[in-house]
C-alpha cells in the first residue's frame, strides 16, 4: 500500500473538520468537528510510524495514544464550556459569544 | 495486498461520506451519528496498520465515551431533535473555500514528498515475529520506559481536566 493513500485519507478529514470549525455556529458540532481534525492526525502518525520501519511504528503508536487521551480531556473540559455558555445566554450560537470583538 | 487495498478503498469512502455529512447535516443528533461512522472506519484503517491497539482504544475511547459525552452535550443545551436550520453561519462559503484550498495545498505537498512510496510490506514475516515487533506488547514496553514521564504527565492532565469539568459545570 501507498503511504500516501493514508496520508491523503487524512488530508481529507483535516479538511472537512477545519470547514466545520469555520461553518457551523452550534458549540457541539464544532467540538465534533476538532474530533475529526485530531483523527486526522492520528491516521497521520500511524502512517508515518509505520513508514518507517518497526521501531517508528511503535512510537507512532504511543503519540497516536496520548493524542486520543488529550482529545478526551479536550472535549470533556471543551463541553463543559458549551455547557456553561448554555446556562448564562440560553443558546449556544458560537457567534452571539463576541464579548472580545474589537 | 489487493484486499488490503480494497478494505482500504471502502473504508475510506465510508469514513470521507460520514466526515462530510457530520459537517453538512442539519441534525445535531445525526452528526454525532455519523461521527460514529468516521470514528469506526479510522479505527479499521489502524488494523489495517497493524495497530491493533490503537484500534481497540479508539473503539473504546472515542466510540464508547466521547460519542456518549457529545449526545449528553446535545441533550443538556436542549438542541433541536430533528432539522433544524440554523447550524451554520453566513461564512459557509468561505468556510469552503478555505478548505478546498487547504486541500489542494496539502495535497500538492503530500505527492510531491512521498510520491509513491510504499509501506514496507509485511507479508512475509510471522504473525509471532510482527506481534513481538509492534503488537500491544511492545507499546507497552515504550510507553512504560521510554515515555514513562509524557504518561504520567497526562494522567495529571487528565485529573486537571476532571477537576477543571466539574468546576465549570457545576450550579453554585
């Protein structure tokens, strides 16, 4: 197999997760969409690693397992602030939160 | 290798179509449904190289436990159950074009860096010998002597983050 099928598999996802990141103004989809972006990431690893040769397949291995615990951190904290964002405005349309714009 | 290749062309499409419809669907609940999709073809693609691990982690992580956390998200800012319109701003455009153009860029660098490099092939060794060498065994090894200090870094991370969830989404 091409290392790039894999490479381009994860080219595609990053893609769509960054137009979901820009497109969507509900909270939880975005949070979905930075789900996809850190997948892509991981195919990315584990496609590289396993370039290679064995000993860089295992490291790719332990990068992509630490990458899926920060995500689950991420989206436990990130949740939270949707949450938060809920109860005080009764919405969680991403573009109403524009307290900091200029 | 053509199986591969033919489990690859599958899962690929499948994984592409469900990234797609999470980020154009106008229903929250399908998007964490199709999120299900995307995440369970990326985790078929690890077999397929020979993480098996991996795999199971991202079934059991993302599948098991974030999806579960998304629906919960969804259920407690009361989102619309059905269609619902108003998802996506006014920048939906750009928003493409943004990343059509980052598509292209990543694509011209990808096949001009790797070309048609190949995998090195592992048909021809054992399944004793390719477990030995990256099975679940070795990553253990790795993560608990080479990268003992970045796992115990992220279970404090983890804790912090706990801690840090329920401070902000518990009522006074």
């Amino acid at each position: 197999m091409l290392v790039n099928q894999f490479l381009l598999l994860g080219a595609v996802l990053f893609c769509v997760g960054v137009y979901g990141v820009l497109a969507r103004r509900n909270g939880v989809l975005v949070l979905m969409s930075i789900e996809l972006i850190l997948n892509a990431v991981n195919i990315n690893l584990l496609a590289l690693g396993s370039l290679q040769g064995p000993q860089a397949a295992v490291v790719g291995q332990v990068f992509a397992l630490f990458v899926i615990t920060i995500a689950a951190a991420e989206v436990g904290v990130g949740l939270a602030i949707v949450l938060l964002i809920y109860r005080n405005r009764h919405s969680v349309d991403l573009d109403e939160v524009d307290l900091m714009k200029g | 290798m053509i199986a591969q290749n033919i489990a690859f062309t599958i899962l690929a499409a499948v994984a592409t179509l469900a990234a797609v419809r999470v980020v154009t669907t106008r229903n929250v609940v399908h998007a964490a449904l199709y999120l299900v999709m995307v995440l369970a073809s990326v985790g078929a693609l690890y077999v397929l190289l020979v993480a098996e691990f991996v795999a199971a982690v991202q079934i059991l992580i993302y599948i098991g436990a974030i999806v579960v956390l998304f629906l919960f998200g969804i259920m407690l800012t009361r989102a619309t159950i059905g269609a619902d319109a108003g998802l996506d701003n006014d920048q939906r455009w750009i928003a493409a074009v943004t990343g059509l153009f980052l598509l292209g860029v990543l694509t011209f660098v990808l096949v001009d860096a790797f070309g048609d490099d190949r995998l090195p092939s592992l048909e021809n060794m054992s399944r004793e010998a390719l477990t030995a060498e990256r099975g679940t065994g070795a990553v253990g090894d790795a993560i608990f002597s080479t990268y003992l200090v970045p796992f115990e870094v992220v279970s404090v991370l983890l804790l912090a983050a706990l801690v840090g969830a329920i401070v902000l989404a518990r009522r006074e």
